[in-house]
C-alpha cells in the first residue's frame, strides 16, 4: 500500500478518534453541570403565608416551613429577622413571628437550610403589615387668613425666621420665592430652568433644597440670597420634604418615605407608612412637627400625621371646611402646602393657586 495513503488513514483515523474523545468530555462536561444545577435545586418550601399576605402589627405570624423531598440530608433551618434570629431542628420546623416591633409596610424572613455546616439554599419571605392603632380624627379649623398668590402653583412650603418660603411647580413656571407672609408681597424670586417641574422645598442649616418632580435631581441654594450652591441627584422622584433637624425626610408619591444624609443626598433609612387598613400612598408635601411628619394626600382633601420610626399613621385631619369657594374637587388646584413657625406653635396650609394662605388649628373629632 502507498505510504501516502497509510499516512492519511492513520491521519483521519486519529481525528476521529480525537472528535470522539473531545464530544465524550464535553458531554461528560454537559452531564456534570447539569448534576450540580440539579443539586442545587431548592429544599426549602413555604406552605404559609404567601409572599406579600397583609397581617396586623402585633400578629404573631405561624410561618408553616416544609422541606422537600429531595437527596439533601438538612440538618438545620435558621430563620433571620432585620433584629432576631433563630435556629429550628428538622425534627420541628414551626416558626411563630412575633411582630409587634416591626415597622409597618414589607419586612423580611429569610429561612436557610444547612446540610454538615454548609449552606445548600436560602428562602425569602416578605410580608406586608398594616398599623396597629387607628388614628385620631381631627377637623382642621382656620385661625387667621393671608392673601395667596393665585398664579403660584404651591409644591413645597416652610416658614423660617418670619419669612415664609414657597416652591412652585409646572415646566416654564417653577420657581423659589420668598414671601411676606401677611401680605403675600414676594420679596425674592428664582426662576427654575424651563426644562424642570419644582416640587417640595425644606430649608436645613443656612440652605434651601428644592426637589424637582421627574427629573432626578434637586438644587441646593444659599437661603439668603439663592445662590445655587450643589446640584444633588436621587434615584426616584421628588415630591415632598422636610427635615428633622438631623436628616432629610423625602417623599415620592408612594407610601414609602426616604430618610437622605443632608449633604451628599445619601439614603440613610426608609419606612413604609400605614394606617390601620393597608397603605398610605401618593403622600406628597411634608412638614416635621414635634416629633411626627404631616402630609398632604394627592388630591385627596385630608392630611395625615405619621411616626417616621414606625410608619404608623397617628392622626387624620380633615381639611374639607377651609377648601376656598370654586375649589372643591379641583383636580389641579388642590391642597398642598405645610408649613409649621416653631418658635410661635403655628401650622400654615394653602393649595395650588388658591387665593388664601392659612393659619389654621387641628381640633380633635
């Protein structure tokens, strides 16, 4: 036979040979992933609650755990609490949460199963809870009366040293003003870019913020002279601020509250407010007064006072009586705006183009 043409059979033969080999180790390769994908299949089930069950503050929650049956040889569950943490034997896998110190809104088990000290999977469980306390109604009664400026659309609202500070919105006539309060005189105005929708304002220290609606982004200024200092940027959207002294309280039209480092925007905490029937939402303009945070509702003609450690909703207050003649179920020109003078115990309110500013006291139903 030609040496040639041995050589090239031997050739051929060895590729073959080789593919074979290659195909073999990467179906053997395939066949092993699969394996380990396959041991790492969950153990963990969650009979009850479902995810996402609304219970009360205070419940105490029977979280009903079962492991499946699989070749896992578990030994141990750990369930974990943002405070507590315990460890249950396969032999008894009930859990009892108890919940009373919980914040109101989402809060989170997380149940884990070991086999010989090693972690072989990890279950999340979030539920829902609703406040513990129904509110206290008050009725909302006007005290004194100032003249309003009815072309300022009202966004954010405070009062500091005798001077009242106003945000506006809408694109083309968002602005910052200072105002004589019981005249209404603008004193000092800043105009915002044409591009941006002004939202909540607070002042903290020797500086004013101001949020904007959409656009993920808030301005700093000097208080005195509205400066612009720093531009700060946030991940959601801006409606409503204040500040306890310490922090930045923000809201975004959610039931959620953001608590945010003063400086650099930074969020430092965050709570879900409820009251004793489910979520609050659409929580705009905010006011920290004597412990608690006032808001007003989206178009809704109420407030609520909330406790920014629990979420709990304390007071509800109903607004309906001072709504300006022509007002009333305006779904643009509502009531927005909360301002509090610390040093002489009083609580402003006003709306959207409403021709008042308010002095008004919280009488109890």
């Amino acid at each position: 036979m030609n040496r040639i043409l041995i050589y090239s059979i031997i050739t051929i033969s060895l590729l073959v040979t080789n593919a074979c080999k290659n195909e073999k180790e990467q179906q053997k390769k395939k066949e092993t992933k699969t394996s380990e994908v396959t041991k790492r299949v969950s153990v963990i089930e969650i009979k009850s609650p479902r995810a996402g069950e609304l219970f009360t503050l205070g419940d105490i929650v029977k979280v009903d755990i079962d492991l499946k049956d699989i070749e896992q040889n578990v030994d141990s569950i750990t369930v974990q609490t943002e405070n507590t943490q315990a460890t249950l034997s396969t032999e008894n896998l009930d859990y009892s949460w108890k919940t009373q110190n919980l914040k109101t809104g989402n809060n989170t088990l997380q149940i884990t199963a070991y086999a010989q000290a090693r972690k072989i999977d990890s279950y999340t469980l979030k539920l829902r809870f609703k406040s513990d306390i129904k509110p206290e109604l008050y009725e909302c009664r006007i005290v004194n009366t100032y003249p309003h400026d009815t072309k300022a659309y009202t966004q954010g609202l405070f009062y500091d040293h005798g001077v009242l500070y106003e945000g506006t919105g809408q694109k083309g006539e968002s602005s910052l003003r200072k105002v004589v309060l019981e005249t209404g005189e603008l004193i000092q105005s800043l105009s915002l870019p044409a591009k941006y929708f002004g939202e909540g304002i607070t002042a903290f220290g020797d500086k004013i913020i101001q949020l904007t609606w959409t656009s993920q982004t808030g301005f700093v200024y000097d208080k005195e002279n509205f400066t612009l200092i720093n531009t700060l940027q946030y991940p959601t959207q801006g409606w409503g601020i204040t500040t306890d002294g310490k922090k930045l309280i923000m809201s975004d039209g959610s039931q959620t509250i953001y608590f945010l480092e003063p400086e650099y925007f930074t969020e430092i905490g965050r709570v879900e407010v409820y009251d004793h029937e489910g979520p609050v939402r659409s929580l705009n303009e905010l006011e920290y007064i004597d412990g608690l945070v006032y808001a007003n509702i989206f178009l809704q003609e109420e407030m609520i006072a909330f406790d920014p450690k629990t979420g709990k909703v304390v007071k509800k207050i109903d607004c309906r009586k001072i709504i300006p003649e022509g007002y009333r179920n305006e779904r643009d020109n509502v009531l927005n705006g909360i301002a509090y003078d610390k040093k002489n115990n009083r609580i402003f309110i006003t709306g959207k183009r409403w021709p008042h500013l308010y002095e008004v006291r919280f009488d109890k139903i």
